[in-house]
C-alpha cells in the first residue's frame, strides 16, 4: 500500500506540473479521494470477475471472497 501511496503522489505532483497548477504540493483530501476511486474500479474488476461479492448492509456495503486465496508458498 505504501508504494502505491507514493506512485499516487508522483503521478498527482507531476500532473499538476503539467498543467501549471501551484502549489503542487498533493493535499491529503485529493490523495483520499484519488486512492478511493481505485479501490472502487479494482473492487468492480473483482465482482466482474468472480472473486469477490458484495452487496448492501443497513449501515454500509459488505464484501465477501468468493473463494479462498491460494497461498503461492503451497
């Protein structure tokens, strides 16, 4: 998670370069919503994929393995 928080920042201060956006400094909210939408597009890939399934709770969503994670060791 660390290195893609760090892509995310490179690829966010270098966009921002290129447009002539300063400060080019990334604030924490642009980075959260950044990470945010990532998450939901691989978790889409996953549900379209099988691997996963999710739906609605009262309170929040739920998301469930379809199937167990092969340990690659094994």
């Amino acid at each position: 998670m660390k290195q893609i928080v760090l892509e995310n920042l490179e690829r966010i201060t270098k966009e921002k370069k290129l447009d002539k956006q300063f400060p080019t400094h990334v604030m924490y909210l642009e980075l959260k919503v950044e990470l945010g939408s990532q998450i939901g597009k691989a978790l889409q890939e996953l549900l379209n994929e099988g691997k996963i399934k999710a739906g609605n709770t009262l309170n929040d969503k739920f998301i469930e393995l379809t199937e167990p994670i092969k340990n690659e060791k094994e």
